[in-house]
C-alpha cells in the first residue's frame, strides 16, 4: 500500500459544522472529515475529465467507489508546520493520556493502569514523535447572520423578522495534515490526477459559496505504509483508534463490538495465511462513543446517522505470536480500514505502545526582531495583500455590473458562473464560452460597459475593464508604506496571477448582474 501525505491551509473561516441542539448556533468540527476530501476531490476529478456520469469512468470508480483509496482525516497542527517537519504526527489524544492540573506532566494510565492524584484527562488534539508530546489548540471564533432565506430577502441583505443565526468557525491560517491510503494498482493513476490540477484554491465546508471555506490542498509528500515498528512481545500494547471506527451492525455493548472488531481482524489474517490468535476477553479498554451523520451533496440527503467507537480509544491488543511477516500482515489489515464507511477514512487503527517516560513539546512560537523577518511571516502578509487586491478587484466588478442593462434571462450567466468556478483559467474559459450557441451568444452582445459588449471582451482581444488599473493605488497606502512593503516582501508583492484577477472580475461581475436580474 502507498500513503500520501496532504496538507491544508485555512485561507478563509471555515465551518464544518456538527449537530447541535441550539438551532441558532452552528458549531464547528476542529478537524477535516475525510469524507470532505473525498467529496472535494471527486467534484474537482469530475471537471478534470469533464464526466457527466460520473461513476460509469473506471478512474472515478477505482479512486472514489471502490474502496481502493482511503481518504482519512486531516488533524490539526497549528500555525506552522515547524513540528511536522520534524517528524511529529496529528491525531486525537489517546484516551489514556492524563496531564497534571499546572499542565506540566503527562502520564499515560494504560502504563501503569490508574490514575494518579492531581491529574486529570487530557482532550482535544496533539502531535507526536517517539516519547514527545504536544498539545494543540484550533482557533475558533463565532460571527453573527441575518437568516435571509428567500431570494427578495437575499437581495435586499437583511431581514425586518430580526432573525438570526450564529457560525463558529476555524480561524484562517491555520494547517491541517492528513493523507491517502491507496492500493498499490491505483497508486500511479491518483498520483497523476494529483500532479494535473489546481489545488491552491478549494472550498469546503458551510456556506463555501460565500464568504467561507477557502483553502489551499497541497500534496507534501509519497511514500510507502510503513510496516509495525513495536516491539509486540512486551505488554502494554494497544490497537489505537485513529479515526471513528463505525461497526457494521447496529450494537450497545462496547465488549462485543470490540470482540466483533478483534475477530474481523483476526480473520483477516488467517485468510492472508498467518495463522495467530487474538485474545478477545479480559482485555482492557478505554473507549468513548459518538455518532457519526453527514451531509451527501450529490443526493441532497442526509446521511443515516451511526453510532461509532470515537477516535482515541484504546483496545488492548494481545497476540499469541509475532514476528516480521506477522507485523507486516497487521499493518495492511489496519491501514485498509476496518467498519464501515472505510473510503471515508473511518476506523483506522494503528499500534498504541504504552510509555512511562512521555516528554512535553513546547509548540514553537516565532520570535521577530526588527531586521529578520521569517519565511512564515512574509508568506501570509503577501497573502493578505494579495487577499486585499482581490477585494478590490471584486468592488470594480460590482460597480461595473451597475452600469450596464440586466437581461431578462439568467441562463447564459448561470452558466459562465458554473464555468469560471470550474479549475480552468482564463484561456479554457472563453473557449468554453464560445461553444455557446448563438442566442446566448447574443445576450452576452446586448450587454454594453464602457460602449463595448461583453462578448467583445471576452472574443476581440479588448483591455479588459481593469488593465489600466494599478492595484496598488487602491489600497491607500503612501509612498513610503509602499516602497516599504516591496522592500520587505519583493517587488512582485504587488503582482496578482492575471488568471487570478480575470476570474475574480468577471466572477463577480455576473453575480451582481445576476441579482439586478
């Protein structure tokens, strides 16, 4: 089996939102759903290779339906990546981890089996690396709405019923790291679907049409699944749930769904042909439970919601025997998933290797002098004057929009919209457009800016409305501000991708005109 490994920036608030009795407010996830990225990346294969029946392409199939990819969960690692670079990993914190009240101890009960005096359990995520330990917070803030839940009310952009509606959200500029377990078959053809599209630039999550969800998915690195590296002879040994692990059959008792988990394992591997036995009783186990829905856009329905062994539990894991062949048999069995909803990346099991001796990481925090400026800092600051040119771009295209005469039919635009969100840029785009048929070709023409239709813009090499435009100027800065910022952060800081700026304009050109409609 081949992994690889993703990682994902928040560009933008992003909600995941999770079930919640308060109907006003909408909470957040603090991690990425598997089931998220297969849906993101499915949408972003299906107009790579422009399908209309999606699941009658053998490619889409093999890496989407099959099985064959299992595409797990980005945990959270903070604001930079300084950790992850060196080796630690994300995932949910073990059940068994306790942490002392000052917060400067971290003991492990599966060790030792009780808890000490004046410690208390730990939640949330963390990285790891050996015997070293660091806990991780997510940022989250909640903001205020107006539910405006008609189109008049929609374009009027209030609401007179006062009715309202809070998201919390995920703070921008945070990553997430996650990856893809795929069957050796299909590696070579999801590696090359990866290498051929525009990641840079996704969306996720709630309301991802507007205002949240921007992110950027790259692809960090290749490798193999690597084989168990513990010593499975000594005690203490734990299947750890890295992801919700879903049973198969409805169930109650924790005892049998993991005597049920053990046994599927168990004859996993005696059909690979290594004959060992697993014990199933008077085993310890640490576990919690939730229940597990989602959303599934395709169908416009809710999942059937399931109740699941959460991520962190602990299930003690004693075999009668062991040697190489028989760590490598387990690692395929874990790593292919286990339950239900395995595409998804749900139940994921890895070894869990009680410690005495865990050491606390402190997350690093950059310190800034006056005449060094990190890589990190420069890069958002570019990023947020990048961010904020856009903004610009996008006014220019509203008071445009204002200008010209709205058409009576929406379809034409309808379509250019779906066209400039596609991955394509801005030469693909016109020739899109210009396979339209001759009608609608003609409501582009009887939309005039500046004394030129739009069709004229798009067809007979005119300056686009902008060209003359120096970005830089809208941002109300001096002169000195500004030398200062190319001197700190390149001259180029200023220099939007042209792409970029062509599908932002006309994006939301058509969208305004669209609500003038």
């Amino acid at each position: 089996m081949k992994k690889i490994d993703y990682i994902i920036e928040t560009l933008a608030p992003v909600s995941l939102t999770e079930k919640n009795n308060d109907s006003s407010l909408y909470v957040t996830k603090k991690y990425i759903p598997g089931a998220i990225i297969r849906g993101m990346l499915a949408g972003k294969f299906i107009q790579y290779k422009n399908l209309i029946n999606a699941h009658e392409d053998e490619d889409f199939y093999n890496i989407f339906l099959s099985g064959k990819v299992r595409f797990v969960s980005a945990y959270p690692v903070g604001r930079n990546l300084e950790l992850v670079k060196k080796g630690f990993s994300p995932m949910n914190v073990p059940l068994s981890l306790v942490c002392s009240k000052d917060g400067k101890s971290i003991k492990d009960i599966s060790f030792n089996k009780q808890i000490s005096p004046g410690y208390k359990k730990m939640k949330g995520f963390m990285l790891k690396y050996d015997n070293e330990i660091c806990k991780v917070d997510v940022d989250t803030q909640v903001e205020l709405h107006m539910a405006r839940n008609n189109d008049k009310l929609r374009l009027i952009g209030s609401n007179k019923d006062g009715r309202i509606f809070n998201y919390e959200y995920i703070e921008p500029n945070q990553f997430f790291l996650g990856y893809l377990i795929i069957d050796d078959d299909i590696f070579s053809n999801i590696k090359s679907f990866l290498e051929s599209i525009e990641l840079n630039n996704i969306h996720i999550g709630r309301s991802k049409n507007i205002q949240y969800g921007k992110c950027s998915f790259e692809v960090e690195k290749f490798s193999d699944c690597k084989s168990i590296d513990y010593d499975l002879l000594k005690e203490n040994v734990y299947l750890q749930a890295l992801t919700p692990y879903i049973p198969i059959k409805e169930w109650q008792s924790v005892e049998t769904v993991v005597k049920e988990l053990l046994f599927s394992i168990e004859n996993k591997l005696n059909k690979a042909g290594i004959d060992i036995n697993i014990r199933k009783n008077d085993i310890a186990i640490l576990s919690a439970s939730e229940e597990i829905g989602g959303f599934v856009s395709v169908w416009q329905s809710m999942r059937e919601r399931r109740r699941a062994i959460s991520a962190g539990s602990l299930i003690e894991f004693i075999i009668d025997k062991t040697d190489e062949k028989v760590l490598e048999k387990i690692s395929e069995v874990l790593y292919s998933g286990l339950g239900y909803r395995c595409e998804d990346g749900f139940g994921q099991f890895r070894i869990w290797q009680s410690r005495g001796n865990i050491k606390i990481a402190d997350y690093p925090i950059e310190i800034l002098n006056q005449d060094i400026m990190s890589s990190t800092v420069r890069m958002n600051a570019k990023k947020i004057i990048q961010k904020r040119i856009l903004l610009e771009v996008r006014k220019k295209a509203i008071i445009d929009a204002e200008k010209v005469n709205p058409l009576k039919s929406k379809n034409a635009l309808n379509r250019i919209e779906r066209i400039i969100l596609s991955n394509y840029k801005e030469e693909n785009i016109k020739q899109e457009i210009g396979e339209f048929k001759s009608i609608a070709k003609d409501n582009l023409r009887n939309i005039k800016l500046n004394g030129f239709s739009i069709y004229d813009f798009l067809f007979e090499k005119l300056d686009m409305p902008y060209s003359n435009i120096k970005w830089e100027n809208c941002l109300e800065l001096d002169d000195d501000k500004l030398n200062s910022l190319k001197s700190d952060l390149g001259s180029e800081v200023f220099n939007v991708d042209k792409n970029l700026i062509f599908k932002e304009y006309w994006l939301w050109f058509i969208k305004h005109l669209k609500k003038r409609s």
